[in-house]
C-alpha cells in the first residue's frame, strides 16, 4: 500500500504514536505489515494522532526509507537501543511506542536486546506479536513475560493466541486484545477476468506465495499435482515470491533449485511456473484474484498468525491449508479445508474434491470473503486506535476528515433508463428493477453534486434520473414506484415513494443550474399537488414538506407556504396524538428515516416563522437522539421490530437509510439554529458509516464508492445496492456543502 504522507502530517509538534519495527525498504513480512497498517491510521479521514517509524536496521544494510520514519536503532547495538529509548522519553510528540514483536528481528539472543529498551521507556508502549510458541522454553516465556509486564495492552492476531498467553505464559488477560491481520480491501470477483490479465486464461490456476524457504514444505503439494494434472491437464500451480534474504544469503537458491529437480523429475514443467521476486502489493492482489485455490503448505503446526493466508481469504479464494494453529481458527465452519502436512495424497484428494464441486468451492469462497471484511486495514487502524486510546486514557476522536466524493458506484448501477434497485455484492442486479424510491433519492446526489464540482458526469446522470422520474408520473400526477424495465411498468403506488419523488423535484428546482432541468421539475411536481394534499403517511408528509420548502426557496408562492403549513400542522397533530411523558414522538412505533419528522419541522418553521414548529421539532429530535446515541456509538433502530412505544426497541438489522437521514436533519437543525452542538452531532451520526457502530467496522467501500447495505448483530450485509450508496453519498455531500459554507463564512 502507498503511504500517505500530506505535509499537515509532517508537523514535528503533532502527536504520534511510533511503531518500532522493521520498514520498507527492507523485504520482510513485518516491515510491510508495518507499513500498511501506519499508513491506514494515517488516511487523511482518521484522527490526528500520527504514525511513525523507529526502524530496526541491520549492521550491513542501510536502507532509503521515507519521511514517516522518524527514528533508526541497529538492531544488533544494545546501546543503540538504549540511546533512542532515552531519547524517546525526552520527545514531547511520541505518546506511545508499538512493538512489532517478532524473535527474528530483534538483536540479542532471542531477540534479548529490547529488553533494556523497556527497562528505560517512560512512554506507553503497546505490544503486537506476530508469533507466540505454546509450551514455550524458559528464555521465550522470560522475554515473553517481560515485554508483557512493560505493556499496557498487547495485541494478538488469533484469539487462540490469547488463550496461549493465559495458559502457558501466565499473562493477565486484560491486557490481551485480539485485532486481526489486516488486509487490502477488494472487491469480490470471478478469477476470470484477472485470468486474462495475467495470460492465464483456460488454466485451473494453484497458488502460492510467500518467502521461499524449506519449511514452506511446498514439495508435498508439487508430489500431489500428477494424480491432479491426469484429471486436470491444465491445472498451472503457481510459486510465487523470492527465497526469504536471510535464507539467500546463507544457502543461497538451494531450496528452489530442490523444488525444480522435484518437477522436472515428475514432468510437471508445464504445470508449475515460478515468479522469483517480491511483488507489490497490485501484483500479489492480481494473482490471488486470479486463483482458484490457494494452497498454504507450511509445515510448522505453531505459527499463529499468516499474512499470506489472510490476503488470500480476503481476496475471497477457496484456501486448502496445513493444519497451522491460524489456519485451524480462520478457516474453521467452512471457510477453508484443513489437510494434514506432509500428506501429498490428501492434497491431491481435497483439492479434486473443491475442483469437482463448483458449488462448494463457491460456498467456501463466500465464506471466507465475508468473514475477512472485519479484516480490512480501515477496520484494523480502528482497533489499533482504541487499544492506543485506551492506553493513554484518550476519549476515542470523531473523524471529521473524510474520504474524497466517488461517484464510481452510483455510475455502476446507473444504466441509460435509471438507477437498479439491488446488486449482488457490487455487481447490480437487473433481474430487481428500478424504484422511484432510488431514483429520487440519486436525483438529488447528482444534482448536489453537480452544483459543488461541476460535474459533467453528475449532472448526465441527473439528467437520467429525472427522466426515470418523468416516466413514473401516470396521469392523475401520483408515481409509481417499481418499474421492472423500459417496457414493463408494475403498478404500484406508495405514499412514502411519492413524497421522495416531491423532495427530489423539489432541490432538483431549488438547486440545479439547468433551466430546462428546473422547467421540467417544477411542471411535474405542479402536477402532483392535487396527490400532496391527500396524503397520510407522516414520512411522506415530511419528505413534501422538504421537497415544498426546497421549491418555495426558488419560486415563492403564497399557496406554497400554505401547503407546508397545512402539512406541518398535520404532523403537530400526530405528534399530540401520540406522545406522552416518555414518548415525545409522532407515532406509536419508531421505524426508518425517522429523523426526517423533526426536520420536516424545522424546515416549516424556517418558512413560517412558527415556534410551535421549531419546538416540537426540537423536542422530538433530542428524543430521537437519546434513543440511539449510546456509550459513544450510533445504535441505529434495527429493523426487526423497530421501537415500539410501551416496548423494547431491536438494535438489528441496522440501515444505511438512517444514519444518513440523522446526518440531513442535524445539518438542517444547524443551519436553521446555528447550534454548534447539532453540526457536531451531524458529523459524529456520519461516523456510523466509519465505524462508530456496534461492530466497530466500516461500513462505506472506499474502493468501490459503495456502501455495504446494513448491519447486522454480528456482520455486514456485503451487497452494495443503490439506496445504501446513495444514502451514504448524499449525506456526504451535504457535509461537504455545509464545511465549504462554513469556510466561506469564516472569510466574510
């Protein structure tokens, strides 16, 4: 992963968390661990306490590092260690130092030599190991114990590390945090096309990759590939990575030349193809895309943890695996096949059973794609940043910085009659139609966002939306909502889908810059107020009554106004109907986009100058907030029973559609107030979608511009369709609207 670097993090007086590790360019699997995960908790949407480097160097080797390292300790000079630890107590910037603990790297005997480095650190320091031996000899467990009583918090990569620590190293589990391997986010996809890039296409590709050394024991899986190629001739196994350096320079190609008399002596030579370099992180992604089954050969049963094997599940690949301890935990529940080590035969048999089975190879694949989405480095800086919080006392930070606007999923799901309903991870499902719900909704994004960037690409696709709009509209002027193609028009009308159209027509009048854009909304949104003024629903009296204070912002007219009165005052009256001493709401059942009620209100009120308005919408709104603004998180009302009055509210399944409308109205209760307090419950709502829920995980695709389509009590819904997106791009865009009014008026 490139690192981030803007010159406002170079600032030598901001805070910083220094990781003490071995760093690029050096080639080892630490250092690039290192370097992703401090370039995660560096993105420019997480907080302001930075990462840097103290680089662990060899006697021989000097290596042109960036900026981000701070800091160099020879790694074999036990002063050395000692002078940087007194000169890190003397820095007023580093607030804590994270180990990245790995015997190999550090100098002494067992890698003894930190030990004085903690003996005089003054600061925090927070442990990660990347291996812990069960039944340890005395001198492990004493290094072990001794890096653990320094720590304030330890970090491990599988919970069954924890429950070694406990048990064999006596190591109080209050300290032990669990935070998985991170890696790279990327989308789900078929090997197919990734196949073609690499000019492997019509091959049953196998694959590999890692430091070569002799415990990789990959000669047992090459034994296993003639019974493989007599039933697959064009099975092609590819070896992938370099021999590890330290092997190189004591035995030089020894290994890999074993490896390629082993071929040649089973005539597999146009079966097994080795790339002899150490990829880039691109090139590593492109060639796990493109296989069909991973296969994990290492032959030590105690390693616990695997970079190799997380990338490969995260990449959502069929993973066939020697029983490691990591591999035992992560691929349990089929999300993987387990094989004994050293068992050519059973390689052969596992392997031939998942090519023979394209649905269980499918199962497997989805399995272990959603089960590493908590994975993702975004979701481990995240992690790292509590446990660092938690050391040093610190009240987690709200990220207010966030990802830049894409539009490349919306463009994904748009075709040339409108926006499809549902997708099938990011792959849009056309079998589910179109909804004017959608289409409304992603009217009014493209519109924004046209009006913010300029935008030829938002404003085409406006244009489509608009268009959808028009061809929804049957003659008494009301919409119909789901529409299976151009031809095909499924004849329902729903309340709450007429008044998102009435908000969308409403801003598309008040703010497109298109003339002909503004004539036609307005023309079919006139043609619809004989339908406003029937209406029941409290959402969709709301949603007009955005919609209504949006076109009156632009054409004022006298009925208008009385229309949003008349609305309002529809809404005053459920409120009276229904709330009570502990009730302050419209309704007896609190369902979805709930917040749009109050903002309804305070939007009239910004019309009328009415106080009742502002107070029902002020009352009704803190009412909401106390609801789902708990310990610090968002807890969004779950959809599996909603919150009922005189009842328990469900938590789960959380939406998309709700953190955003939180975000609308608080930026509308500010705008209309100038409160600081609700700008600052606006960004903090927004935050839901960066991991301020219960799952602690992201729920916005920054690789795709998509947002996953809920939550789940124990897991993300991975499909990306259009309402989750959009409600995620259209929150975005108002925050950015309200920051550059902001900034604008700070200049005035």
């Amino acid at each position: 992963m490139k690192e981030v670097i803007n010159d406002e993090d170079l600032d030598p007086s901001s805070p910083k968390i220094c990781f003490l590790s071995t760093f690029p360019p050096k080639e080892c699997g630490i250092a690039t661990f290192t370097q992703d995960l401090s370039s995660a908790m560096n993105r420019e949407f997480n907080p302001k306490l930075k990462s840097r480097i103290i680089a662990l160097n060899d006697d021989a080797h000097f290596y042109n590092y960036n900026r981000n390292v701070i800091m160099e300790i020879n790694k074999d000079d036990i002063d050395d260690y000692i002078n940087k630890a007194k000169e890190i107590n003397q820095s007023k910037e580093i607030k804590l130092v994270c180990i990245q603990h790995e015997f190999g790297i550090f100098g002494g005997e067992c890698g003894n030599h930190l030990i004085p480095f903690l003996e005089l650190i003054e600061k925090p320091v927070v442990v990660t190991f990347h291996s812990i031996l069960p039944n340890p000899n005395k001198i492990i467990k004493r290094i072990v114990k001794s890096l653990c009583d320094k720590s304030l918090a330890i970090v491990v990569m599988a919970r069954t590390a924890i429950e070694i620590l406990k048990n064999d190293y006596g190591i109080d589990e209050n300290k032990l945090h669990f935070i998985p391997h991170g890696i790279p986010s990327v989308p789900f996809a078929s090997q197919e096309a990734f196949k073609k890039r690499l000019h492997v296409e019509n091959k049953i590709i196998l694959s590999t990759f890692g430091f070569l050394n002799k415990g990789k024991g990959i000669e047992y899986m090459i034994r296993a590939l003639p019974k493989l190629v007599e039933k697959y001739p064009n099975i092609l196994y590819l070896i992938i990575g370099e021999t590890h350096p330290v092997v190189r320079k004591e035995e030089g190609e020894k290994y890999r030349k074993e490896l390629m008399r082993e071929i040649e002596k089973l005539g597999l030579k146009n079966n097994v193809k080795f790339y002899n370099k150490y990829l880039t992180l691109q090139e590593i992604i492109e060639c796990l895309l493109s296989t069909d089954i991973y296969v994990f050969t290492n032959l030590d049963k105690n390693q616990i943890v695997s970079g190799t094997l997380s990338y490969a599940m995260g990449c959502g690949r069929t993973i066939v695996s020697t029983p490691i301890i990591y591999a035992k935990e992560f691929l349990a529940k089929d999300r993987g096949v387990i094989v004994e080590e050293k068992n050519s035969e059973l390689y052969a048999q596992k392997i031939d059973k998942i090519l023979s089975n394209p649905e269980l190879k499918k199962t497997i694949e989805r399995n272990a794609y959603t089960y590493t989405r908590s994975m993702t480095w975004a979701n481990v800086a995240i992690g790292y940043l509590k446990v660092f919080n938690k050391a040093l006392k610190l009240k987690d930070e709200i990220i207010d910085k966030f990802p830049e606007i894409k539009l490349d999923h919306l463009v994904n799901m748009t075709d040339d009659f409108g926006m499809i309903q549902f997708a099938n991870n990011t792959i849009p499902d056309l079998s589910s139609g179109y909804t004017i719900d959608d289409n409304s909704r992603a009217l009014i994004a493209t519109i924004l966002h046209n009006k913010l960037f300029d935008s030829q690409i938002s404003f085409a696709l406006s244009n489509i939306y608009l268009k959808f709009i028009e061809h929804c509209q049957d003659e008494t002027g009301n919409f119909r909502n789901n529409i299976e193609n151009n031809n095909k028009i499924i004849d329902s009308h729903s309340d709450d889908s007429f008044g998102r159209a009435i908000w969308s027509l409403g801003y598309t009048i008040n703010k497109s810059s298109d003339s002909e854009q503004i004539q036609k909304a307005e023309s079919l949104l006139r043609k619809s107020l004989n339908i406003l003024r029937k209406i029941k629903s409290p959402r969709a009296v709301a949603f007009s009554i955005v919609g209504l204070y949006h076109y009156n912002k632009k054409i004022p007219k006298d009925e208008t106004v009385i229309l949003i009165q008349n609305l309002a005052d529809y809404l005053i009256e459920c409120y009276k109907n229904e709330c009570s001493e502990d009730w302050n709401w419209f309704e007896e059942i609190i369902s979805y986009s709930n917040s749009k009620l109050p903002e309804a209100l305070y939007l009239a009120y910004e019309t009328t100058k009415n106080k009742k308005y502002l107070e029902i919408a002020e009352k009704s709104l803190n009412f909401l907030a106390e609801l789902i603004f708990i310990d610090d998180k968002i807890c969004l009302i779950g959809q599996n029973g909603w919150c009922k009055k005189n009842g328990k509210r469900a938590f789960f399944d959380q939406q998309p559609v709700d953190a955003s409308s939180l975000v609308h109205t608080f930026l509308t209760a500010y705008s209309i107030t100038n409160n600081e307090k609700y700008y600052e419950k606006a960004i903090f709502s927004f935050n839901w979608f960066f991991g301020k829920n219960h799952l602690n995980q992201i729920v916005y695709d920054e690789t795709t511009g998509g947002c996953f389509d809920g939550l789940g009590e124990h897991s993300v819904n991975l499909n990306q369709g259009a309402e989750s997106t959009i409600c995620y791009l259209i929150s975005r865009l108002y925050i950015e609207e309200v920051k550059r009014n902001k900034i604008k008026e700070n200049l005035v």
